[in-house]
C-alpha cells in the first residue's frame, strides 16, 4: 500500500451536490482533490451533478472530465454510489442509466445507519412555493407590460376626453425571496420526514450547508444540507455514529494531487475510457 493510500480517511457515508460539472462555476480540481483524499463506503450524489446534454459530456474540460473518471475509480474500488436525481440532471431525465461503474440512479435513498433512518433527497419537491413566486411575478410583469402599453396607446384619446388615467400599483416583490425559499425548504423537508418517522433528512438544491434540529409536536428530526462545490466546496460526511459538515476551504488538503493515476491522462484518453465503460455498463443492463 503507498504512503499516500494510508493518509486517505476511511468514511461511512459521504453526501455531495450540486457539483454541476461542465459549467464555469465548478470547482473541479479542487473537488477532484478531496475525493482522492477519501475512502466512503457509500457515496452519494445529491442531484445537480452534470448540467447540460449528454452530448455536453465530450465537451468537458479536463478537469472536469477527471473528476468523472474518478467517480469510476471509486465505484470499482468498492464505493456504492447512488446518484440521486437533481432538478439540472437534464440527461439523466431521458435515461435510465447510461453512467459507467457501481451507480445507482435514483431520485431518493433511504438508509439506516446505527439504527437510525436517514433519508436523502435533492429537495427541489419542497420548493414549489419559490418557483411559484417566480411564475406570479413573471406573469405580473407581462401583465403590466401589456397595461401600460394598452395605456401609452390610448393617451391621445384619454387627454381629448379629459379623462383621468389610473396608474396601476407596482407589484412589491418578497424581501430577500432566497431566504425564504432556503426556510421554506428546510421546515418542509423536515415536517415532512417527522411525518415519515425518519430521524434525519438530507437536501440540497439551495446551495446552503445546514446542520439544524427541528422540533414540533410530533417529534424531532436532524435536517441536514451538502451545500456545494460552486461557492461554499462543502460536504457531509457520516463516521463515528454522526455527521459532520466539512468545508474545502476550512481544511485544504495539500498533501494530494487529485490521484496519480489520472494526472497524466488526456481528454481524448479520459473520454474514450469513460464511453467504452457507459457502453459496457448498457449492455450488462440490457442483458
């Protein structure tokens, strides 16, 4: 075993989101960093991994395209991963499982972990109030639109009539309508999974690391958010009977590459692995 195996952390559970490989905002090799620096049992992708067409995949840069190819490295390692269905994972919507190596597709996971239910979701089913006010005011603005041209054509008539022109009242929008998405989601994950008699929920979708207990007069449950790796490079890692929140930024990890094995690929080499694997992976589905 090589020194550098010896310094990666053995983990139970490790819960990622919101990756959204392929686009600028990605970190990929700081991502890449810290999943060569681990050694889950279990991995999950919490929704919003890959943005874009399947297509888009050969258009990867190459970091990006390692950070795949590590997901594989990992599967055939050992690690289960469950890739769980995010409202950005456009080609996974048309699929049902067109992604090389140990992965299951889904769009939630339950699991229990020293006795205790654990359920895992993206969490975009609880943020329909948010995508509703932005419907309302999408169409408010439309509205206006209209009424105010209507009422800039109808000027020249108005002033011969002497007639009074009524300014319709501006619609206000939410103060600060992030903040109140982000509590909407949480308090609905949470009701939801006392209801369910589950002791912790996982989201993501909002992008916010949490670790929050909530309470009402059905019972208690732990919610829990992954965050990112856009802004906050964050994750959620289960070992010793609890979860922690672990943050790239708090504890940069130096002392690894991003593994070796992937260092001096090319994309051409990256990309042909990966397809002949996703092949390969189609047809043992099939059969």
């Amino acid at each position: 075993m090589k020194g550098e195996e010896l310094k990666k952390r053995i983990l139970e559970v490790v819960v990622i989101s919101d990756l959204n490989l392929g686009t600028p905002e990605c970190q990929a090799k700081e991502l890449l960093v810290y999943l060569s620096s681990i050694k889950p049992k279990i991995l999950v992708l919490n929704g919003d991994i890959i943005s874009g067409q399947e297509s888009d995949l050969n258009e990867f840069p190459p970091s990006h395209a390692r950070v795949l190819k590590k997901l594989q490295l990992l599967s055939l390692e050992g690690t289960k991963i469950y890739y769980l269905k995010g409202d950005q994972d456009e080609f996974l919507r048309k699929s049902k499982n067109n992604i090389p190596g140990n992965f299951t597709i889904d769009k939630e996971l339950f699991l229990q972990l020293d006795g205790k239910k654990t359920w895992i979701l993206h969490g975009d089913v609880f943020d329909a109030p948010s995508k509703l006010t932005q419907r309302i005011r999408h169409s408010w603005k439309k509205g206006l639109d209209v009424l105010f041209a209507f009422r800039e054509s109808k000027k020249p008539y108005l002033r011969q009539e002497n007639a009074t022109v009524i300014s319709p009242v501006l619609y206000k929008p939410i103060n600060n309508p992030e903040r109140t998405s982000e509590c909407h989601l949480e308090r609905k994950a949470a009701e939801r999974a006392i209801k369910k008699g589950i002791d912790t929920v996982i989201c993501s979708h909002n992008h916010q690391p949490k670790k929050a207990l909530y309470k009402n007069h059905s019972g208690q449950c732990l919610y829990l958010n992954s965050g990112d790796w856009m802004t906050h490079l964050s994750a959620l890692e289960y070992t010793f009977k609890r979860w922690k929140l672990y943050s790239f930024k708090r504890d940069k990890l130096t002392a690894f590459y991003g593994d070796e094995a992937l260092k001096d690929l090319t994309l051409s080499e990256l990309h042909k692995d990966f397809w002949n694997r996703a092949e390969q992976n189609k047809q043992r589905t099939a059969s």
